[in-house]
C-alpha cells in the first residue's frame, strides 16, 4: 500500500512538472514517423527524376551543378543519393557550436538542399532547411528547438521523467487480484465523462506502455551517453565502433571531381544494388576523411542493414569499413536505433504503432491533468 503511495506521488508530481513537455514532444514525434513520406507527398516536383532510358550523369558533375546553384560561401557538405528514380539531393549544412543565443536558430548558420536530377543535371529546386516545416518540427521533438546541448539535456530529464511515470502507473494500475485485470482494460464510452476520462487515462496508458517503453528507451540514448553505453553493454557490446577518421595524406581541397566518382562507384559495387541510400560526408577540415554509407533495401536479418566507409578525399580510395554483417548485436541496435524510434524499422505497420503510440502518450498528460483537477476541486469543496 506504501509502494503504492509514492507511486502515486511520483505519478502526480511527474505529470504535473513535465505534461506540457510530453505533449509537445510526443505531437511532433506523431510527425516525424511519417515526415519522410509526407515531405515526399508536398515536394514532388523536387524528389521525383524520371530516367527515361537515360544513365544519371557522373556525380562530380551533379555536384557542380548543384554548388553553382547555392549561395555563396555555402560548401556541400553532405551527398544523398536514394535508389530507384530519385532525384539527388546535395546539401551545405554549418552549425556554430558556441553560438551565443539560446535557440537552434542561432547555432544553425546555413542549412540548405539543393535536388538535381541525375539524368539531365537539371537543379529542380533549392530548400532552406533552417525554417522548411518538417525540419522544424524535428528540431522540437529532439532539441525544443533550442541549442543541441541545452536542448538534448531538457528533453533527456523529460523523458526520463516520463519513463518513471510509466513505470509507477503500471504500479497504480496493478489489481489485487490477477483475475480482475481484464476488467481494467476495458473503456466504456457510454459512461459520464469524469469516468471516462480516467478509464482513457488508465486504460489506454496499459495498451501504450510497451510501445512507449521502447520509445523512451531508444530516445534516450541521444541525450545520455550513459544510456547508451548501458545499451549497449547490455547487447554484449562495450563501447560504439567508429570508424577512423583522419586523413591518410594530406588533402589540399575536400572530396570532389574524380576522386568522389571514384568513391560512389567502390560504393556502389559494394551494394551491388541492394540499396535504398547511398551518402557522403564531406567535412570542409581535409585533416579528418570523408565518409560514405549504405543503408540497404534488405539486411538480411531483423535490423536496419548499414553499412560504413571511410573514404580518402586525394583518391575516392576506401582505407576502413564497417560492414553491416559483421558488426555485433550493440551495433546493429545502434544503428537501427532511430528507425526503431520512429517505428520505420518494419515499413508502414510498424511507423501506425509508433504514431497511435505517440498520439496517445500526447494525450495522457490531458486526461491526467483533468484526474487531478477534479480531485483538488472536490478537496477544496470538503475543506469549505
């Protein structure tokens, strides 16, 4: 009855302190399940290249296209290029670490897309990733669009929080008897609204708590580097694998013309097709390597298959990998993290859980807020 009690109070307590936070998180994360899709849907004059019989032309010649079509001081960064009939996308992305406000505003300097069509080089269009909506809304769920530093921590303590919520209404929730359980999973909506109300509270938080335990705990891990390493020790790994990352011979300019052919075509024959992303990082300091990647269509297994490389900016030349078959159990789970997150680990079933999931811790904080607000003015009214 004690353990009860402070369950009830850390419930309270909890709800009350970080409720709104909870809400505002889990509606943008709602978004973000399907915000891949959705930007698809309202940019399809952007993502869409059609072949038409035609090869895609060198990508040191896309990427020229694509820097002619950018402001100037603004350095591609970043490479994306899908499979299937796509356009490329090309991106200048800079962040200033110790930017003096507060918000993520301030500490982005210039983030910007530019989509080229591989197969006639045409530039279909340039995107200011700073202020484009999905992109904002991603900020929120992980940052509450402030600086990262500032931002990941508040909304770690949040989630944090919330796990522990979780946990001590499923011990608020637990019958006396075992038998009596399926009475408390059930919702009956002819009932007035003040029962109601607390059956959607309670009712609805059981159905959600495994889904919301996994998303709290893949969440986690970008705001605690504790978290992480517990994760992945637990997965029977001892810290993340990295690649190396610094330059075999001194570059004099960053990854470009036939070095990054040279670098997509290694790429490409190490997909052998079986590819849904291919992409580069291409770091304006020539000290560190360039970067690729490979994010397969099928894995093989049960996690997101991908893959890393590690990539000479003089030669295109790849000098160390990481392949996804041969990484260990924390690994995979590392990588596969965010798409387990978002639900898009297993396609569309999946991302409707982690959606439906969301929607519904959004709404717990509500439900709860009204619990107690109901229960403070019956005290009142006792006291008077």
């Amino acid at each position: 009855m004690l353990f009860k009690r402070f369950a009830a109070f850390i419930h309270l307590w909890g709800g009350l302190l970080i409720g709104s936070l909870i809400v505002v998180i889990s509606i943008t994360g709602c978004i973000t399940v399907f915000s891949e899709e959705l930007f698809d849907v309202f940019h399809k004059d952007l993502v869409s290249a059609k072949s038409e019989g035609k090869p895609a032309l060198s990508l040191s010649v896309l990427a020229e296209k694509a820097a002619s079509a950018l402001p100037e001081g603004n350095k591609i960064s970043k490479i994306e290029i899908p499979g299937g009939e796509k356009s490329y996308v090309f991106i200048a992305q800079e962040t200033e670490k110790r930017a003096k406000g507060l918000t993520y505003f301030d500490q982005v300097k210039f983030f910007k897309k530019v989509f080229v069509n591989p197969y006639t080089g045409a530039v279909l269009g340039q995107l200011d990733m700073k202020y484009e909506f999905f992109n904002v809304v991603l900020q929120l769920h992980r940052y509450l669009l402030l600086k990262k530093d500032i931002g990941s921590l508040i909304t770690g303590i949040t989630v944090l929080i919330f796990l522990l919520m979780l946990i001590s209404g499923l011990v608020i929730w637990l019958p006396k008897k075992f038998k009596n359980a399926s009475k408390k999973l059930k919702i009956n909506f002819k009932s007035k609204f003040k029962k109601l109300n607390h059956q959607l509270h309670t009712v609805l938080g059981m159905y959600v708590l495994p889904v919301a335990l996994v998303i709290v705990f893949t969440g986690l891990s970008w705001s605690f580097k504790w978290w992480e390493s517990g994760m992945l020790k637990a997965m029977g790994g001892n810290k993340r694998v990295l690649l190396a990352n610094v330059q075999p011979t001194p570059a004099a300019v960053p990854l470009h013309g036939a070095a990054l052919d040279q670098a997509f075509s290694a790429l490409q024959q190490r997909a052998n097709g079986n590819y849904e992303m291919i992409g580069f990082t291409i770091p304006a300091e020539t000290k560190k390597s360039a970067s690729g990647y490979i994010t397969m269509n099928d894995s093989g297994d049960a996690w997101l298959g991908m893959s890393y490389f590690s990539i000479d900016h003089n030669s295109g030349a790849i000098f160390d990998e990481i392949i996804h078959k041969d990484k260990g159990t924390a690994m995979k789970w590392r990588n596969s993290n965010e798409a387990i997150h978002t639900g898009k680990i297993y396609g569309w079933p999946t991302q409707a859980l982690a959606f439906f999931a969301s929607l519904i811790c959004a709404t717990l904080p509500v439900s709860g807020f009204l619990i107690w607000l109901r229960k403070r003015k019956k005290q009142k009214v006792r006291l008077a």
